[in-house]
C-alpha cells in the first residue's frame, strides 16, 4: 500500500481557509510559510496532519495564533467581530502551495 496518512475527520476540518492578504504574500516570498484561518480548537498537529494531506506537502513547523475581534461602532451602537484563529505554515525547502490553480 502507499503512504497514505489516516488524517482524522477533525485534522481536516480544523483548516478553514487560506489567508491571502499582503502581509501573508510578504511572509510567503520571504520565509517560505503560508497563512492559513483555522478552527477555534484546531492544534498543531491537526493544522499539520490536515495540509500535509490535503496540499501533498512537507511541513517543516507550525505557528498558532489567536486573533482579537475587532470592536466596531454604527452611531451610538457598539458591537464585536467574533475572535478567530490563525495558523503559520512553514514548508520545508523545496515546497510550495499554489492557491491559483495553475
């Protein structure tokens, strides 16, 4: 049989989207890592198992972050973005992640 790795449902579920913004691009060409939005109770391991998985990619480290809500004012009314998590990928040399398509 092939190297196939058991991911658990929850390793999979724990990434919910890539962070494509400037400061994620300037930290790709410059580290080599990727940004990636994850689940509240995501861990290292799960946010490891899970690219590792799904991209068919070296994962050399990763990096979790806890993000603050904004806190947002319409007039007199104040209200909160909710709090989410963050994950840094650093790929070992000679990997990349396309998120074009080409």
């Amino acid at each position: 049989m092939s190297d196939v790795k058991n991911v658990s449902e929850k390793s999979l579920q724990s990434v919910l989207a890539p962070q494509i913004t400037e400061k994620a691009t300037m930290v790709a060409d410059k580290f080599n890592q990727v940004a990636f939005k994850v689940a509240q109770n995501a861990t290292k391991k799960d946010v490891k198992d899970a690219i590792e998985a799904m991209f068919k990619v070296e994962v050399a480290a990763v990096n979790l972050l806890n993000m603050n809500g904004k806190t947002k004012r319409a007039g007199r009314s104040f209200g909160k973005r909710s709090d989410w998590k963050k994950a840094y990928v650093s790929l070992k040399p000679g990997q990349e992640i396309n998120f074009t398509g080409e």
